[in-house]
C-alpha cells in the first residue's frame, strides 16, 4: 500500500507580538480541513512573530497557545506545528511543538540561534534533533536559521521529509530559495520551507516563498508576497524508488556532533 502524507502549508502574516490575535487568525484560515490534510505547518514564532522580547510574550506548557494547538490537531484529525516561545526551568526557547491529535507532543528548540538578531543573547539553543514518526514517514522539523547549517541536518536517521519553520526575511531571500534546494538534494528528501509575509514591527519584510521541493532537487510548489495555504499530497514509493537507483546516502560522510 502508498504511504502517502498530505502536508499543508500556512503562508501568513503575523501580528506583532498579539498572541490572541495570531489564534483567532489561524483558527480561522484553518478552517475546513479536517479531513483534508496530515500535517499543519504554522511559520516561526507563528503567535508573536519573530520578537525577542521574550520575557514579556513567553508563554509555559501549560499556557494557551499549547491548549490551542491540542485543540486545532484533535478538530483537523491532523498534527499541527508551528514554533513559539517558551519559558521552561527560568530559561527561553524558541520552541517547535508537534502537537498530535490525541494531545500527545514532541518539542525541538531551535539549535542555531540568529546571533546577527541577537536571538542568542534571549534564548538558550536546543541540543537534540528530533525525528518524529507519522502516518509512517519519519519527519525531522527544523527552524528557519537552521537551514544554513547542513551538517545538523544531514540525512543520518533516513528521515522521509526536511521541514522548515521560518521568519525569512525578504532581503536574503535567495539564500531561503537555494538553500531550500541544496539540503532536498543532499539529503534526498522531500523538504518543505514555511515563511511568513508582511512586515513585522521592525520594519523587516518578509516574502514568504513558502516552498515544497521533492528529493531530486524538483520544485514542485512555490508562493511569494501573499497569505496562501496550500494542501499538497507527497509520496514515499516515488522517494524510495529514486534512493534505490541512486544510492548516494550510503557514500555520506560519518561524523559525531560534539555538544
């Protein structure tokens, strides 16, 4: 039998630091996809945007926005994830939750922090790569600075599927698009890139060019400067097929990551 995934994605603008805003606006573009859809993915910081006021929009496990993404994957029978900010033990993170219909959750916090932002002087890096299981395809969720750096993402667990949660900015939005590019082809993965669009309150703008690119390199869906949210449906036979007539993976380098 196919394994197939239906992955949607969710192309928005954000409100600015306004997490009951950004809810009640995602409630709303979610809507009518239950049943339609596998994975829900929501860009960076989906419920404050890009912000490193941490202190004054972290939120705890416990707090809405987690009740609000158990509640959007049990109605959409779907998994729905999205980053945000967390204040765990004292410390920050900005902190992917893949919440699943029955409640259950993994997290990953971002592990390359965007010095140039000063995002490391607010929040502590994450040390664990997460690969998570679904509908029979291994998945390994990332966060936006995350893409320039291939080695965390290097294809070692034979992972299906690459994704990517982003504030992007619109200046440097060629490397969003290449860099998207070089890791499907290395890793011989299918990889999705969630952006935002708009402007956010410091005046950055953002183009979105939310992407889905196959694992040879094949682009296969790509949208720039408006709100979109686009279901698309991939498939692992295809994937397994193009891995076994070319066997680059096995030749890729071994190596331990230190910290």
């Amino acid at each position: 039998m196919e394994k197939s995934l239906r992955i949607t994605t969710v192309q928005s603008t954000l409100h600015w630091e306004h997490a009951a805003e950004n809810l009640s606006m995602f409630s709303k573009k979610l809507e009518g996809l239950a049943g339609k859809t596998d994975l829900v993915v929501l860009p960076e910081m989906f419920n404050t945007g890009f912000s490193m006021n941490a202190a004054v929009i972290a939120e705890t496990m416990q707090g809405r926005t987690l009740d609000w993404l158990g509640k959007k994957a049990a109605e959409l029978n779907a998994v729905v994830t999205g980053s945000l900010v967390i204040e765990d033990n004292g410390k920050f993170y900005n902190r992917l939750v893949w919440m699943q219909p029955d409640y259950c959750y993994e997290l990953y916090d971002k592990r390359h922090l965007f010095t140039l932002a000063g995002e490391h002087e607010h929040y502590t890096a994450g040390k664990r790569k997460l690969i998570v299981a679904w509908k029979g395809w291994k998945i390994c969720p990332l966060i936006c600075y995350d893409l320039r750096f291939p080695v965390w993402s290097r294809n070692t667990e034979n992972y299906d599927l690459l994704l990517y949660m982003a504030n992007w900015p619109e200046k440097r939005g060629h490397h969003w698009r290449q860099l998207l590019m070089a890791r499907a082809i290395e890793n011989q993965s299918y990889v999705v890139g969630v952006n935002r669009v708009g402007e956010d309150a410091n005046g950055f703008k953002y183009q979105g060019d939310t992407s889905v690119i196959d694992y040879a390199g094949n682009l296969l869906y790509r949208t720039a400067q408006v709100e979109d949210i686009f279901t698309i449906t991939l498939h692992l036979d295809n994937m397994e097929a193009y891995r076994n007539n070319l066997q680059f993976l096995p030749d890729q380098d071994r190596y331990k990551i230190l910290d």
